[in-house]
C-alpha cells in the first residue's frame, strides 16, 4: 500500500452567526463546488441555526420525527438519522478537500471526534467515543450522555455538513424526535454537565482543536 505523507493545509474559518438552516445548506453547496474547481481554500463554517429538525439518508430517520410541532423538518443528503438544530448549539461544517492519504470517511470522522472530544476536555468536561456509535459521548457506563452528533457527506472528495455540539442547548426539544434513533434523555451539553462555556469561546477552541486533528491551519492575517 502506498504511503503519503500528509502536509498541513491552510483554511478559512467563517462564523456565519445564526442563520436559518436552509441559508447555510446553500452556503455549503456553494463552497463545495468552488472547492472541487480549487476556487477557494478549505473553510470551516460555525453557525448557530434557528429551531429546526433534519433527516439523514437512514431509512429509519422519518420514524425517529415523533411530534416535530411547529419545527420544520427537512430532508438532506447526510449520512445519518434526525437530529435537532437549535440555539446554544455550535454547528460546524467542514468544506475540506481530502488529498492522497487522506480519503479514509471513516478515518475523517474519528478526526472529527477527536476534534470535539479536545474541546470538551478543555472546558473540562470528559468526552469520549462510545463504541460502533458516531459522535461525542460523556460520563460513566450507567449515565452515558451524548455531547456531540455527526453525520457528513462527500462530493467528489470535498466533504460537508459536518457535527452538532450542544453547548447550551435547550435539551427539550430533544424529546420531539428519537435523536440519531436514541431516547432523547440520553443527550446533553457542555453546560449541562456543569462547564462554564460560552458560545464565542467553544468556537474558537472547536476551530483550534478540528484544525489540530484535520492538519488544517489559518494563516495569520
């Protein structure tokens, strides 16, 4: 097998703010495309979304929708089940064109994991992998609590949509919908299990610790 080594990357890291679901789906499609023609460098989007539910290609996502009420739910081409989008959640989205030794989707989501786990480690809180489950998940055998949900996609090897971490989430609206296909009790946030978070600063930390763990850089300005 041959071997490649792997050089860091540069990237752009653009804070969308709060901006609807449907706006930065747009955005994302828009940056894929332009990354495929090498029109733009990598770019990491943090955004916070407004209410709103989302259905991954799982042919059981449509079940886990439990009484959506007055959130809409839309329909896109991630992998995964549903999951909620909402306030007080930081959702990043990578546009990153995965080079020679990189094109390993399994691989790039423990990078993605790893990424997250750093950043609740620094707000202390203890993050870890919960074996054969995607995502970020805390606490002990008997309490485990779910931080973090992912599902990605991938166009001819630029990746997008990306991770959902709960840093202040209204957990209630969790309990509209069978999440990723699990109870919704077992989800949580960085706030919930007791960190002293802000939004301003986990977005910084996450776009530290994710260009750690994807070898990507921010050139200085």
């Amino acid at each position: 097998m041959a071997w490649y080594p792997i050089l860091v990357q540069p990237w752009r890291v653009e804070d969308l703010g709060t901006a609807d679901y449907r706006t930065a789906w747009a955005r994302q499609l828009a940056l894929v495309e332009a990354r495929q023609r090498e029109e733009v460098a990598d770019t990491l989007l943090l955004v916070e979304h407004p209410h709103v539910f989302t259905l991954g290609r799982r042919r059981e996502a449509q079940q886990n929708v439990v009484a959506p009420g007055d959130v809409e739910v839309i329909e896109i081409e991630r992998g995964g089940d549903v999951t909620y989008h909402g306030p007080g959640q930081l959702v990043a989205y990578p546009i990153v064109l995965l080079r020679d030794g990189e094109r390993d989707l399994h691989k790039y989501l423990r990078n993605l994991e790893e990424g997250v786990i750093g950043t609740c480690v620094r707000f202390g809180i203890p993050g870890d992998r919960e074996p054969g489950k995607t995502g970020v998940w805390t606490g002990p055998l008997e309490r485990r609590k779910k931080l973090c949900s992912m599902g990605i996609a991938c166009r001819k090897w630029v990746t997008f949509h990306g991770l959902a971490l709960n840093v202040s989430t209204d957990l209630s609206y969790f309990r509209r919908i069978n999440p990723c296909g699990f109870e919704s009790s077992i989800m949580s946030s960085l706030v919930d299990q007791g960190a002293a978070a802000t939004m301003s600063d986990v977005k910084r930390v996450l776009a530290e610790e994710l260009g750690t763990t994807l070898q990507r850089h921010q050139p200085a300005a």
